[in-house]
C-alpha cells in the first residue's frame, strides 16, 4: 500500500521501504539542487551514499542524502 509525502509542497506518492531519492526518481524528477559553482543541475548521482549531491531537508532538519533516507508518511521533503 503506497502512501505520500511532500517535496517543495507537491504530493509524492512512495512505496513503504522506499528512499526519498527512489521516491523522486520514480516521480520523473531528475535533478533538485544545483552546483555552487556553475549552477549545474544534481540528484541522484550514486544512489548508495557516496557522494552529497542528493541532500533534501526532511521535516525541518539539516539536510541528509535522499538516497539514504528512508520515506515515512507525511514527510515534508524541502530541496531549496
């Protein structure tokens, strides 16, 4: 049974045991926060943690890399 949560305000639907990264990759979105320097697009890089190019603030808290994060119901996902 999928339940949903929010990503900048907007209803994601996810699958129990599914990360916030796999969650938004699956939603068709690809890219949510951009480089420092340059401006260029990132997401999903890796997908097992390596790197930060994923980081979404769950809930309020400091940001976390969505690939590692698993989704809970009526989680409030911000990208900005």
């Amino acid at each position: 049974m999928t339940f949903h949560i929010t990503i900048d305000g907007r209803p994601v639907p996810v699958t129990p045991g599914q990360s916030i990264g796999a969650a938004l990759h699956a939603a068709g979105v690809r890219s949510w926060r951009s480089t420092r320097f340059g401006g260029r697009p990132r997401g999903l890089f890796c997908g097992i943690g390596v790197c930060f190019d994923c980081l979404v603030s769950v809930n309020g808290r400091t940001p976390e890399r969505a690939c590692l994060a698993e989704a809970a119901p009526g989680d409030e996902v911000t990208t900005a």
